[in-house]
C-alpha cells in the first residue's frame, strides 16, 4: 500500500487530490456495448443467446429457469440465509412512513402519495461469485414497496444453470423465475423487453464496467436506474486503541471484491500502521482470493493523519461507500460524517456485516456519489406523486398571487385559467 501523510486540515484538498478513483476509457466501453444494445432492440431472445452464448460459453434453448419448489442447497446455508432475510426485512419495513395532507391555505389542501414502480429489473452479477446476497438487498426492499412486477436477471454457469444459493434467496422473496442473462445483454433485455423478457421501468444492480455503462446509455433512452456505480469502496478511519489484526481483516474483506475495488486507511497513530502491514502479510497468505486482494492492495493508499479532525475531513472529501470508524469515542467521530454510504462505528462492527446480514442495504453510491446520492432503500422502488385539492374558497384565497406571478412570468394563459373560474 502507498504511505501518504497529511499533517492537518490545511493539506487535507492536497491529498485528497491523490485519491482519484481510476476512470475507465468509457469511450471504448460504449463502442462495444451501444452495438449489442441496439441488435437486443431489433433482434430481441435470438439476439440474447448469441450474446450469452459469445461471452457466457452457454448455448441456451430458454432464457427462463423456472425456480423448483426443493432446492438443493446446504441447510446451514440456508438457514443463514434466512436470518439475513428477517434482518433486511425488519430494517426496511420500518422506513414505510405515512404521508400526511397539510393545508397550506384555508381550502388548499395537498399532499404526496407512496406508489411503487410497477415493473422493476434486478441484476445479479455472477462473474467470480454468485451474489446470492443481493437478491435479498434488491428483492426485499421492491416486495415492500409493492412492484408488482419484479424481473430478476443472472447469468448461467458453464452447464446453463442457475447457482442454487440464488435460487434459494429469490425464492424466499417470492420470486418464481429468473431470466439467465448476464452483461450487457441483461440490462438490454429488461430495459427494452424482448419476446421472453418483460420491459422495466427502473433497473437495479451493480456489475462489471461493461453493465455500468449499459445503464448509463439505457438511462438516457428513458429508462430509470438505481445509482451510477463503480469499483467497490472501503475508508478505515483508526487510532491508536484500533486492533490492526481488526483493519487487516477488513481491508482484505474489500480488497478480494476484484483488482479494482478501493481500500483506503486514515490513521492518526504510526505504531497501528505499522502494525496493519504485518497483519495484511500475515492475513492474505491463507485467502483463496488473496491474489486479487494483492493487486488491489498495490494501488491502496494508507494515510496517516495527525488527528481525528483530519482523519474526518479526508474521509468527507473522498465520500467512501463504506467507512469503518475503529476509534476512541466512534460514535462521536461518526456524528461529523457527511459523505458516506454506509458507515460501521467501533472495533466489532466489520463492514462484512452490512454486506449480508445486519438489515442494511449493501447496494451503495461508490466514486465519491456519496455525496449526493443514498444507497438502495424501498423509497428506491417508488415515486411519489404530490396532489392538491382546493375548494372554491381556497382557490380564491390564492388567485391574486398565481395571477400576479404568472403575468410577471408572461404566461398570461396560465393567469386565464384562474380568472376564468370567476367570471360571471
């Protein structure tokens, strides 16, 4: 990992300067991806096979696998599975919240209503792992807003198949089917509908450069999706009372996403740092992803900073989709957080937690979208629709000041509208 320093507030723009995420020549990625977005288009299931079977190697007589009733998978497996359901559940069934009409005038009265998006697409990526974990993250949160139509996309293994752990997660949020696509070809298929697959209004998921860029081309034709996406993130914030075996673990828990995803660590004490890179050498030996960890870890940063104050404000600038607080006091360090996805506050929360089971949504804002953007919750899978009603009183209550404000604007027909309701 490459040692910065950062010895106050005053040189915390300068390094954070230096902790640009890497861009991918996007350029390159639209002239592959546009081409096979446009033949799914006109071309539809045909077009989908010989894409999966070009960069799948599967050969596919039905783009459906209908989920059995028994599945074949591990009961322990299983079982875990089943507490992340509850927890996940429990967390965002608690975020419906009523709307209430408000009068803003005597006879206006106006107020939003909670709709959930008819038909939704969730990607399931498959690459390296099955995320099995995601269908519970994108599935639950889209039964409780009410989707009436929930279009799951993976992609098959060498023989065709669906992985049964995905199975099992689909199944247990109510989901029948899945359409066995991966890529492009996946996002193509539920934004444009095909002869086997439902069009979608909104698509959610993360995948691979090539799945991001297809989200970002099928959001311009129209066509909603969760959150632009990127490499995944960690930000470690530590001191001296932070366990480096406890960091260790938890960079290397980011670290084996892929070669790409992002590990920073922001540490006031030199002592904690020197002991993070004995344990980093002594952890990634025993990982059956420890390669991909170790190209990750070549292009990580690790930071030390001479105080919290500027451990925070560095982790505010770069807007981590995981931060993890290993501190003295972290729930008052965690007070002065404004950009992050998801935080973990003390020695015992492991980011790993929120990735599968706490009740949080492991879908977040990565590339410093922190900063504007929130991970995945049910408000994702609606819209809210405002409504007014007023009564003949109220209307004239308010005409004089439409009437003013639209004259002024000179869009007098808008002034008409209300004017007309008055005339004898």
């Amino acid at each position: 990992m490459k040692l910065l320093y950062c010895p106050d507030l005053n040189s915390v723009k300068a390094i954070a300067a230096q902790l640009q995420r890497p861009a991918n020549d996007v350029s390159t990625l639209r002239s592959t991806v546009e081409p096979i977005l446009a033949d799914i288009k006109i071309n539809g299931d045909a077009a989908l096979k010989k894409y999966t079977l070009q960069f799948d190697g599967v050969e596919l007589e039905s783009l459906i696998f209908e989920i059995p009733t028994e599945i074949n998978l591990d009961a322990t497996l299983k079982t875990a599975i089943d507490r992340a359901y509850r927890n996940i559940f429990e967390f965002h069934n608690a975020q419906i919240r009523e709307e209430l009409p408000v009068e803003t005038m005597k006879g206006i009265v106006c107020y939003r209503k909670s709709v959930a998006i008819e038909r939704v697409g969730l990607y399931i990526p498959g690459g390296t792992a099955p995320l099995f974990s995601t269908v519970l993250m994108l599935a639950i949160p889209a039964r409780i807003a009410g989707c009436s139509e929930i279009v799951l996309c993976t992609p098959p293994n060498k023989e065709g198949k669906i992985h049964p752990a995905i199975q099992y997660a689909a199944q247990k949020c109510g989901i029948k089917k899945i359409i066995t696509l991966g890529g492009t070809q996946a996002i193509g298929a539920m934004a444009f509908g095909t002869e086997s697959v439902t069009a979608v209004y909104k698509i959610f998921g993360p995948g691979n450069p090539y799945v991001t860029v297809a989200k970002q081309i099928i959001q311009m034709q129209g066509v909603a999706i969760d959150m632009p996406a990127g490499p995944s993130e960690v930000l470690i914030i530590a001191d001296g009372t932070a366990h480096p075996k406890f960091i260790a673990a938890d960079l290397l828990a980011q670290a084996e996403h892929g070669v790409d995803s992002q590990v920073v660590l922001v540490c006031t004490n030199a002592e904690t740092v020197n002991a993070v890179f004995e344990a980093l050498n002594e952890q990634i030996v025993s990982l059956p992803r420890g390669h991909i960890a170790a190209k990750a870890l070549e292009n990580s940063v690790t930071i030390i900073a001479n105080d919290l104050n500027t451990a925070v404000a560095l982790s505010n600038a770069y807007a981590p989709e995981h931060l993890i607080i290993q501190t003295d006091n972290a729930t008052t360090v965690a007070e002065k957080i404004i950009n992050a996805g998801s935080v973990f506050i003390g020695h015992f929360s492991p980011e790993s937690v929120g990735d599968y089971a706490s009740g949080t949504n492991h879908t977040l804002p990565t590339q410093g979208f922190a900063r504007a953007y929130s991970g995945v919750s049910v408000e994702s899978f609606t819209k809210k629709i405002t409504f007014q009603h007023l009564t003949e009183q109220g209307l004239q209550n308010i005409a004089q000041t439409v009437i003013i404000m639209a004259e002024a604007e000179s869009l007098h027909a808008h002034a008409e509208a209300v004017r007309k309701r008055f005339e004898g």
